[in-house]
C-alpha cells in the first residue's frame, strides 16, 4: 500500500487522509509506492492498450475507475518543423486527443476515481479552463456534483463551455487564477467538498502517465521532454513517473525536463535563469496562453528540482512566438492545438535557433490542449470567409480562377 509524503520535510500521511499540505511545513503531498514490492513486468503493460490505466500498477486507485478512455494520445512526428529548425528527432505528443480535449483527464479519472474510493460526495477545482472542463466530465460520468471557480473574463470559450454543458455549478470570480485557487481550497476545507486542483497529489498520478507512454511509443527514452508551465503540476508529474520507473530498473536514464513559459508570466523561468532557491511570484501574469496565465504555480518546488535533477532548463516565448507556432503546427503539421500547447514546440524552436539543442536529440514535445478549446484566439488569427453570391461565376473570380 501506498503512503502520501511532504515534498518538503518528508512527513508521512496514512492513503486514506484527506489532506493537501503538510500538517508540520505546509508544503504538498506526494503518492509514495513501495517500489521494492511493486512488481511490474513489462509484458503485463505491453499487452494492454496504451492508456492511463496500463500502468495501474503504478497507480492509487483500488476501485473499478471512473473512466472514458482517457490517454492513448498519438505521438506525431513533426517532421517539417524539425527539418526547418535542424532537429530530425522532433515528436508532439497530442494530449488535445483526450476525452475532454486536453491532457486533464489523466489527472480527473485518476482524482475523480479517489474521490469516490475515499467516500467523496462532490468535487471541486479552481481552474484557467481545461481543469474545470474536465472535472465536469468526470463528475457527471461518476454521477456527483462538480463546483468550479473561473477568474472572469478570463476562460477560453470552449473550456467555459464544456464545463456549462456537463453541468457543473460554474461561478467567476472577480480576480486571477491564483485568487480563485485559494478560495476553492477554503471552501474545500471548510464544506468537505474534494478539492481537485493539481495540489492534490492523487490527480498527478494520472498525469505522469504522459511520460509512459511517450517512452513506449518512442520506443526508447527521450532526449528531451518538453512541457508548457502554469501551475507546474505536469512537468513534476511526469518527472516522478519517471524516476519511479528508474527506481523500478525500467529505465536506465532520465529525459531532460524542459518547461516553456510565456514572457508575460514566467515565474519558473526567472527562478532557473537566475538560480533561485524557489520562485518568486508575478502579481499580474498577463498571456494570449490562458491555460498558463499563472503567477503563483503551485508545484513550483517540484518543478524546479525536476529541472535542476535532469540538467533541463527553462525558458520563455512571447506571445507573437506562440501564436506562430500554432499556426505552423496547424498549416505545417495539421496539428490543432490550443496557444498554451503551441509553446512547448516554440520553446524548441526558439532554443534551436539560439544553438542551444544538439541536432540529434530527441525530443517529445506535450502539446497539452485541442485547438478547438480557443476558437476566438483561432478567428482573431484568420482572414474571415469570402462571403459570395450563390452561383458559379462568382466562386470562379473569389478563387481566382
Ligand atoms: C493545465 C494546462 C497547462 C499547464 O499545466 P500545469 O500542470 O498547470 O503546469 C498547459 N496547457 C494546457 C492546455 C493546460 O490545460
Ligand atoms: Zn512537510
């Protein structure tokens, strides 16, 4: 059986515990397996198709999950991106191929499946859009109520949208991300309802299962992993799973971890780039990425020790550089993703171009959520349609023929 473990002091917390921070330091939690007891073989994994739940060994749950079907994400080669900026070796791995459409839903069918296992009643999050998207999904498949804070204004439409139509209860907040994360964390405490934002150390544990199958479809381990960053869950998520797969001698070397933020909010940037013991807030993270318009991440900690451990960096894109790259991954490659996503692959881009990539690595970029999550950042980039009369001669001078 698995305990939960302060990233921070080390102190140990029973399975069953309600609990998101550390009772002595107030840091997170974390899911510790005894990995000497855990006996994995990988002909049991390789004859399961490729989800999250292949890899249940390495994961909390007990009961039968609350499930759609989430991961099995293609990994596309981009081969004309990676001829352009000199990398042959270039990999997306489509997390916008999940259920809900963004790679949340390994977090929610792992959380939302502890949250029925440990007698839950109703779950709640705070959420850029994508986490509050997917928890809609799953609370209304596991058939309980979802509440979900939104700093207004603020959600991409699709996202809003999603959570509207699964019916969860739905509230904006006059505030950022980071405001409304601390008040979902409030009420969760005081009503008892399950806080599934990505402090909660069971959700993770879906999300480190990116890692795995990025190795199993690539064949091999990865030069080099690439993720967007807003509250750094991810990027420490699937570092753990792979230093549990190290641990458990199915690996034998570790990618290096590489988060990309943007210039209008790059906390965990400014702490690598400048050697930081930890990071240092932004009060007004501003970004066409909303998924990562976040000044306050709060596994930062993680994050920075998954980067340092793996001799990986961190670095930041402009907006003008994301949007690019999301046109190229759609033009290019016909990958749709949303702007958050496309900073992974401008990242690579732009450490390329500055030399700081050696040609033969290769690397699995997560690009995180669906184009379609952000229509109007979509429409705003895009010539509208030529609007003609219904007849042929028409058509033939629109298209200039
Ligand atoms: C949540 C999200 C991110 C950021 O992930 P973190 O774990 O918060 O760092 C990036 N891209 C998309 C599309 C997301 O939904
Ligand atoms: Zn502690």
């Amino acid at each position: 059986m698995y305990d939960l473990v302060c990233v921070h002091c080390g102190a140990v917390y029973p399975p069953d515990e309600i609990i998101y921070n550390c009772r002595s330091c107030g840091h997170l939690l974390a899911v510790r397996y005894p990995l000497g007891e855990i006996s994995i073989d990988r002909k049991t994994w390789d004859s399961r198709p490729l989800s999250v739940w292949r890899y249940r060994e390495l994961l909390p749950v007990r009961i039968p999950p609350v499930t759609l079907n989430e991961g099995g994400t293609p990994l596309y080669h981009l081969e004309k991106i990676g001829k352009e900026i000199g990398i042959p070796g270039l990999y997306a791995k489509h997390e916008g191929m999940n259920p809900s459409g963004s790679f949340k839903d390994r977090g929610m069918t792992v959380g939302v499946s502890m949250a029925m296992q440990l007698g839950k009643k109703s779950v709640a999050c705070a959420s850029t859009g994508n986490t509050s998207a997917s928890l809609a999904v799953y609370a209304a498949r596991a058939g309980i109520p979802a509440v979900v804070l939104l700093p207004a204004g603020k959600v991409a439409l699709g996202k809003v949208a999603q959570a509207l139509m699964h019916g969860a209860k739905v509230i904006s907040i006059r505030g950022n991300f980071d405001q409304a994360l601390e008040m979902v964390h409030d009420l969760c405490l005081s009503h008892g309802l399950y806080l599934l934002n990505s402090i909660n150390p069971f959700r993770l544990e879906g999300q480190k299962t990116i890692g795995f199958e990025a190795i199993d479809q690539l064949g091999q381990v990865p030069d080099r992993i690439v993720l967007p960053v807003g509250n750094a869950g991810n990027i420490s998520a699937v570092y753990k799973g792979l230093r549990e797969l190290e641990s458990l001698g199915l690996i034998d070397r570790l990618p290096m971890m590489t988060g990309v933020q943007a210039a209008g909010s790059q906390p965990v940037v400014r702490a690598i780039q400048n050697n930081l013991p930890e990071v240092i807030p932004e009060g007004n993270p501003e970004t066409v990425a909303t998924a990562i318009r976040i000044g306050a991440p709060v596994n930062a900690e993680k994050a920075l020790t998954a980067i340092r451990m793996t001799g990986g960096t961190a670095l930041s894109v402009t907006d003008a550089e994301i949007l690019s790259m999301q046109r190229d991954l759609a033009r290019l490659e016909g990958i749709g993703v949303e702007p958050a996503s496309a900073a992974s692959v401008a990242g690579i881009r732009k450490m390329a171009e500055s030399g700081l990539l050696d040609r033969d690595e290769k690397i699995v970029c997560v690009v995180t959520g669906h184009l379609l999550k952000d229509p109007e950042t979509v429409i705003n980039q895009c010539e509208p349609p030529v609007v003609v009369d219904a007849d042929i001669s028409s058509l033939l001078s629109a298209l200039q023929l």
